[in-house]
C-alpha cells in the first residue's frame, strides 16, 4: 500500500517519513484545503524528500475558496509550475473548473503543458464536479496524460464510508485509464479496511499514519 501523507509547510515532512509515508503532498493552509508553498520552503522539502528515497507532490493552488481561476491565477499557477519543475517536483496537484463545476479545458491543458516532466494530480475539485458529469471528467483527464484523480466520492462532510459505493463507481470507470487516489478521511485506522473494499493500492490523508 503506497500512503500519499498530506501535510502542512516544511514542518512534518522529518516525522511523516521516519513513520513510513511514501509520497508527500506539500500544501501551505490545509485549513483552506491546502494552497501553495513559497519557493523556499518547495525546495527545501524536496531536498530532503529526495535525499530519504520517497517522492514529492505540491499543491498548485493561489487560493483557498472555489476553483474558479481568472486569467491572472493562471498565470501564477503556471508560474509555480514552473518553479516546482526546476526543483525537481516529483508531481503537482491542482484543478480548474468553469463556473458551471465542469472541466476548465482551456485552462487544464495549458497547466497540464506547464508540467512537463511531473507526474499531474488533479486534486479534490473533482468532487465539486456533478456526479453525472464525473466519468465524462475522468475520460478527459485520463486522454490529456492526469496520472491520478484524488478524490473524497462525495463532499469532505460526508464520512468516507457512506462515499465508498461511489468511489466504486469512479474506480471502475477509471479502470487503467488513470488512478482514482482516495482521500479524506481516512486514518491509520480505517485505511486498510478502506484499501480492501475498494481495491486500490494507493490512499491519501493528512492522518493515514501517525506521527
């Protein structure tokens, strides 16, 4: 089981690794769902992150709120892309939709572009997708090279368990296309339950180990 641990700045990358996290997602306010990171602290964490064998993921996100970006958000999100590629990144994790909870397409293929080279999350926007809309996204992403959709099933206030038959639903959808990342909510406790019913091999969570 590969565990992507979500954790806040620099601060607890030492702990989350030395407790066994695999992949790191580096996020500044997670209060907000996570933004991102200044460039000091994205090259310090992927310094050591790569010095200890395991691979980084950044939050490419301006803002907390919506997901709904205007010309200039863009802009400096595909500047932080940028920056996360000359320092060796692994992945990136970001979304864009229009105002309506679809796709951004204009705007996905031109962050998408901006990450060549990095392995490309699109993160928990999905679940602001409706839901009949949602196996349309998952073709979309998996035809424009997203390795992974990281998502809850449903909103973050609904308990991962009652979103499970619907993560079910998107896993079977996604087949090989593309990898459905599970997050939210799940614990140390609950993880190895949550990997077996659904029959992945990778989960994510701020809480998936404890340190």
């Amino acid at each position: 089981m590969l565990r992507e641990v979500a954790v806040e700045n620099y601060t607890h990358i030492p702990q989350a690794l030395a407790a066994g996290a695999d992949r790191i997602e580096l996020n500044d306010n997670l209060a907000v769902g996570g933004t991102t990171v200044s460039k000091g602290v994205m090259a310090e964490s992927a310094k050591y992150v790569h010095e200890h064998g395991r691979s980084l993921v950044t939050m490419i996100r301006p803002r907390g709120g919506n997901f709904v970006y205007n010309d200039t958000e863009l802009k400096i999100m595909e500047a932080d892309l940028f920056e996360a590629q000359a320092l060796g990144v692994d992945g990136v994790a970001f979304g864009a939709l229009t105002a309506d909870g679809l796709i951004d397409e204009d705007a996905m293929t031109s962050l998408i572009a901006a990450s060549a080279g990095m392995s490309v999350v699109f993160h928990m926007a999905f679940d602001a997708i409706p839901e009949d809309q949602q196996p349309a996204a998952i073709d979309w992403l998996a035809a424009h090279h997203v390795d992974r959709i990281l998502t809850h099933g449903g909103p973050l206030t609904t308990p991962i368990e009652a979103t499970l038959p619907h993560l079910q639903t998107l896993i079977a959808h996604a087949a090989d296309q593309i990898t459905i990342l599970p997050g939210g909510g799940i614990t140390s406790q609950n993880a190895a339950a949550i990997a077996d019913k659904l029959g992945v091999k990778e989960l994510h969570g701020t809480k998936l180990i404890q340190f």
